[in-house]
C-alpha cells in the first residue's frame, strides 16, 4: 500500500493526505483526508538563572546550532565572582610562606639536634625546634588544601557565569524573539526555536484504515507552496487506539527536509 499528501505547508498548515485504497475486484482508488505538517522540535527557551536581559545574539530566521550561545543576561556580578576567585587559585603566595617557614624550622631542628648531641643545647630546645617544624608542615598541607579549595571556588565561578548565557538545545531556526534586551528574564522563555528537519505530518484518519497503515509504510507529499513537487516520506507512528467519539485515529509521518525548501 502506498499513500500520498497533497497540500502541505509547514506550522500547523492545511494539508490533504490521499491514501491509495483498493476496492474489491477494482483498481486502487486515491481517498483524500485533512492532515497539518509541523516542525520535529519546538522549543521555547528560558534561561537557568533569572536577571536582566543583557543582550540577544540571533533574530528570527537565524539558523542556530545546540549549544550555541543565543542571548546573555547581565553577568558584572558573576564576571567580577570569577576575577576574585581566579586571583586566589592563581596565588601561591600563602603556600611558598609556609614552605620557607617549614625549611627555616626543619633547619633548626637539625641544628639543636647536633648541639644536643655537644651538650650545647637542651633537650627541651631539640624537641621544641622538632614540634615547630611538625607545625609548620602541617601548615604546608593546609595551605595546599586552600589551593584546591580555591580552585573548586573558581571552577564554580565559571559555571556561574556560564549560566548567564541562552544556549540553544538543538539545531534549528529561530522562529520567534519572545523577549527584548532590558528586560528582566525569570520563568517566561525567550526564544522559540523550530526544527525544520525533518517535519511532521500529523494526519487524522477514519478508523477503516486502522490496521492498514503501518510504521515503515512510504509516501508522497506534495508541499502546498509547490504544488506538483513531490516529496518521500514515511509512517513513524500510528496511534494504538482510536478515538470512539470521531470514528478516526491518528498517524505521523517523517517527512526530510535537509535543506529546509519547506519553511
């Protein structure tokens, strides 16, 4: 069984949907039923923190990768949390006092250690000069303990002001500028935007047909805005009941759109 569209165009457009039937003992016959083509993906675009619109970096008709930055709010805040915070992971200051402290002190024991030996120092002053330089190299490890604490810090500023930047979850168009710079941005989205490859086309079918139209099955679109070309696409999904009320039931069908012709 083969089926055919006719009339179609892309967000929640009109189309006609022309399955191939065969009457018994007679030749197939075209049968036509309403259907919409929509985008694969819709997605309206929030932002993961709340703040003041700073600026949008794409318009509508962009066409925009995942992952790519599309707005910024404002991020002086987050900016100068990260300068701060890369100051005191790039600083080894603390930790070359403690290690000269230690040297000095480890010095100092080996010193009384051998006057001890020359009954020129006490024992008192030896094991004192030894629990200084214990000290001092636990004072080392602390200092480098804040290192890397220091550079947990920084990590977690750049997260934070990586979270002031819009970042497109998929590849698509920018269909529409929900927000303008200056705003203050909170759960409301700011950008919606649209996969056009490939489209859906959504058709509603009577429920005679049930059965008959499976997943895998081929067919042929003929876009509204040019009419008499004609596209392949195929049967993705077939609702598993229909609906009693209608006497109809639901099937999508996957239509490529690799240069976005179809808008």
């Amino acid at each position: 069984m083969s089926m055919e569209h006719r009339g179609c165009q892309c967000g929640l457009a009109i189309a006609l949907l022309v399955i191939w039937t065969t009457a018994s003992g007679a030749e197939e016959s075209p049968a036509g039923f309403d259907c919409v083509i929509n985008p694969s993906q819709m997605v309206d675009l929030g932002s993961p923190e709340s703040g003041q619109l700073r600026e949008m970096l794409v318009d509508r008709g962009d066409r925009v990768k995942a992952g790519q930055v599309v707005a910024a709010l404002d991020s002086r805040i987050e900016a100068s949390d990260l300068a701060i915070a890369s100051l005191r992971a790039e600083t080894y200051t603390e930790v070359q006092l403690r290690k000269a402290a230690f040297e000095n002190d480890r010095q100092t024991e080996e010193r009384l250690a051998a006057l001890v030996t020359s009954k020129a120092a006490s024992v008192h002053d030896r094991d004192k000069a030894t629990a200084d330089a214990d000290l001092s190299a636990w004072r080392v490890l602390k200092a480098k303990d804040e290192m890397q604490f220091h550079a947990l810090e920084l990590s977690r500023a750049r997260i934070a002001l990586d979270r002031r930047n819009i970042r497109s979850s998929i590849d698509g168009v920018v269909a529409a500028r929900l927000s303008d710079p200056g705003e203050h941005i909170d759960d409301q989205p700011v950008l919606r935007i649209v996969k056009l490859d490939p489209l859906y086309v959504e058709a509603i079918l009577p429920m005679r047909l049930f059965g008959r139209i499976k997943a895998g099955m081929s067919a042929r679109v003929v876009p509204e805005i040019a009419q008499g070309s004609s596209l392949e696409a195929s049967v993705i999904l077939v609702d598993p009941m229909g609906d009693a009320g209608s006497g109809t039931f639901g099937a999508r069908l996957e239509l490529s759109n690799p240069d976005e012709s179809i808008p």
